[in-house]
C-alpha cells in the first residue's frame, strides 16, 4: 500500500500561454535560450510566438531546428554542443515528443559528460541538466511532464530510455491552438499514445489511488474527443480536451509506468519505423485482451468509459468490450489493426520479442510474460 507520487513540473495551461515564455524563462535568470524543434515546426511558425515572447524579455534566442523522428545521439550531443556554445542559460523545446525527448538529452549533456547512451537506464543521470521549458505540439506523449527520454541508437537498430527526475522538464507551457493545424495522421497516433499511456498506467502494477484518477479522467477525455480531433481538427474544444487528457496520461504514467504495448512497440520502432503511437494502436487491443485475464476489473471500468452498454454484461465481458471499444476507435481515426499493416516483417518478429525482454516496462504489466508469449501476441497481432 506504499506509494510515491512526484510531479517535478510546473504546468501552465491555456490558449495564449505560450506568451507567457520570456516570463517564465526570467524566472531562471535567462539571458540567452536555445530553442530546439524540427522542421516541421519552423516551416509552420509555431516557434515565433515563443521567440517574439522571449524577446520582449530582452532575451537573445538561438534556434536548433534539426531534430528528426526517433531522435539520434548524435542530434542530442549537437544540440548540446550548441547549448555550450552559445551559453544558454534555459531550453526551450517545441515540437511533439522526439523534440522534447531530444532537448531533455541535450539538457543533460550540457552538465553531464559522457555518450548519451550511458544514461540508459533509471537514476544514472549524476547532476541537473539545464533547465528545460516544454512546449507541446502534439497531444500524445505526455513528455512534457515525465521523467523519460527515449532516444535512438540507429547503428545498432535500438531504442533506449533515459529514466531520472533529473532530465523532466522544469515548467510545461501548453497552448491548444498549436495543436490546431496537426495533421489527421498524427493526431490520431499521438492520440492513441496517450490513450495506451491512460490504459497502462491503470493497469499497471505500480498503480495507485492519484494515478488511478488521472488515468481514467484521460481515458474518458479521448473517447469523448479523439475523433472530432481527427476529422474536425478546427475544434478547439475538442484540441484542448486532448491535450489536457494526454498530460493527464503522462503525469499518470510518470509515477504508475506502463506495460507491455510500450515494451513490444519500442523495438517495432527501432527495427521497422514505425511511428511509436502507430505501435501503440496495434498493439494495445491484443495487449488489452492478453491482460484481461488478470486486470478484467480495471477494463470493465475502462470499457464503461468508452460508453459500452454495461446492461446485463458480467465483468469479463465488459472487460472483452474494453478491447472492442478501443479497436472501434482504431477503425472510426483511420489506424490499421494489423502489424503487417503499418510495415512489419514477419521474419522478424521474433527479434522485437526478444527485445521487448529487455524493457523495465514489463516489470509493471499486470500479467506476466516471456518471450515466447511475446513472440504469441506479435504474431496475433501481425
């Protein structure tokens, strides 16, 4: 019955928070931020509203716009040295969770020597990172909030996480309206990000009372909001509602983790690239059903969320149409149900089983599994 719950980040929240950023930046006595996104948000001008802010703080700004999906070593170490470079005293990172993770390494790297990959693992971060003001464009990762970084090792095909309060970022700033032009793709897998981060927390073995409750408030805001998100991306209603449902997930899973949709989807990152809120999608109805034998309760509540009719309908088999529920909205947001689908290879599969072994996110799944369960689920799914 012991628990400990940590929320290291300040949150601001709201349409226009975003010029309160050179505010925010004084509070650590900037004179000069970095900024890291991608090119996607420099081709959108989604950063200029932060610059303009920092500006107005008299704040010199520099911009690194280089960050990839599945972010490199090698993109963290560049941006550190930048960081070094130009002295900056905060990060700022807008962009969805491959920037923010990148810019929490980054962070790290500046007060911490050593290849970033030594800090694979929990607590191996020695010392603070410089402070990192989050900025999300994406409603899915939670990565404003969390204690994690996944980063990529692409010589070796490999995603590896980074787990320690030391890198979570210190304020999270976050404006639905620059959620407004994400495209329905994204929005759809980011999405589902979050709806597996909600359902892997609850379920999860490291659960507790507070998790519980921001878990199932997040899940029951996705049913309500994802598919006007998806074909209505206008709705700003419907944008902030994801929006808060995905920090909701990510303070959840921040202190509950997660299970075995996210250890089986890293590696079907790392080996085929597949976007990790597409792996998430797959997977998690299989990974639902697997693990109704042993948290049927928790779905059951799930699926009433997703307004299933609960009427003469035992727990079981509430907990089965908890799967059925979640793979309705796969189909009604256009993501596929296959992982021959979204570009897996057979052959292989039985090398992401392997890999999924070594995530610490299978400590925390509410039923136990071994490799050749793994290899069982992915070739269902497949």
């Amino acid at each position: 019955m012991a628990h400990v719950f940590q929320l290291p980040t300040k949150i601001l929240f709201g349409i226009g928070s975003i010029n309160e950023l050179g505010r925010e930046a004084l509070e650590f006595n900037a004179k000069k931020v970095l900024v890291i996104t991608d090119p996607g948000v420099v081709k959108a001008e989604l950063h200029k509203g932060i610059i303009e802010s920092l500006n107005r703080s008299r704040i010199e700004v520099q911009v690194f716009a280089e960050v990839e999906s599945d972010p490199s070593i090698a993109t963290a170490a560049k941006a550190a040295e930048l960081a070094k470079e130009f002295c900056a005293d905060v990060i700022v990172a807008i962009g969805g969770g491959s920037v923010l993770d990148a810019a929490k390494s980054a962070a790290l790297l500046v007060t911490n020597s050593g290849n970033l990959k030594d800090f694979a693992g929990v607590n191996k971060v020695k010392y603070p990172g410089i402070p990192v003001i989050a900025v999300p464009t994406t409603a899915g990762t939670g990565s404003e909030v969390t204690i994690f970084a996944v980063m990529s090792d692409s010589a070796n095909n490999e995603k590896f996480t980074i787990s320690s309060p030391l890198i979570a970022p210190r304020v999270a700033v976050l404006d639905p309206a620059l959620t407004l032009t994400l495209p329905r793709g994204i929005t759809a897998s980011t999405g589902m990000d979050a709806l597996t981060h909600a359902i892997e927390a609850y379920t999860s073995t490291n659960a507790q009372p507070a998790t519980d409750g921001l878990a199932l408030q997040a899940i029951e805001l996705i049913s309500k909001n994802l598919r006007v998100a998806v074909w209505r991306g206008d709705n700003i209603q419907a944008r902030g509602n994801m929006l808060q449902a995905s920090l909701l997930a990510g303070i959840a899973f921040n202190n509950a983790f997660l299970g075995l949709s996210h250890a089986i989807a890293s590696p079907l990152g790392a080996h085929f690239h597949i976007a990790h809120g597409i792996a998430n999608a797959v997977m998690l109805p299989y990974v639902m059903e697997y693990n109704s034998v042993t948290a049927a309760d928790k779905l059951a509540v799930v699926a009433r969320l997703m307004d299933v009719n609960d009427k003469e309908l035992n727990t079981r088999s509430l907990a089965r149409q908890a799967v059925t529920a979640v793979e309705e909205l796969c189909n009604d947001i256009g993501i596929p149900n296959r992982l021959r689908d979204i570009g897996a290879k057979e052959d292989l599969l039985h090398v992401v089983a392997r890999d999924a072994l070594k995530s610490v996110q299978l400590k925390f799944n509410t039923r136990g599994a071994n490799e050749s369960d793994i290899l069982a689920l992915l070739k269902k799914a497949f």
